[in-house]
C-alpha cells in the first residue's frame, strides 16, 4: 500500500474539499484527514490534512499552485 503525505493544511472542511477537488481533476487521489482532536460529529470548523499517495507529492503541490495562482501557469 502506498504511504499518504500530506501535502497541504486547510482551515477547515470546505477548503479541504476544494483542494481536493482541484486535485482530482488533476488526476490525483487525494483523502482528507482532521488536523487536530476534535469532536468526531463536528469536524465542520476543523482544520483538515489533505493527503496524498507519496508518489503523487510533487504533481500535487504544482496542481495546487497553478488552480490557486493563475499567473503560474505562464511561469514556465
């Protein structure tokens, strides 16, 4: 089994999601992880892992990079 990383640290459930979504369209598989004890019915303001196979690490942080700063992509 592949190890998972984490590659970013979202403030709470609905940025975690939206990186992960981002980094699905890239064609990663990305899980979500809660970043602190927290009560396990309320993980709705709590800051989350966004984990990713370790092979994946790298394509990963370009794919956040380019969907978060569009003048990235013209940076090559």
């Amino acid at each position: 089994m592949t190890e998972l990383v984490q590659v970013a640290l979202a403030e709470d459930i609905t940025e975690a999601e939206e990186i992960q979504a981002i980094l699905r369209q890239a064609g990663i598989d990305a899980h979500l992880e809660t970043a602190v004890e927290h009560h396990p019915t309320s993980t709705e303001d709590a800051p989350q892992k966004v984990l990713v196979p370790e092979s994946s690490l790298e394509e990963a942080q370009h794919a956040i990079e380019a969907m978060t700063d569009p003048g990235e992509l013209s940076a090559d």
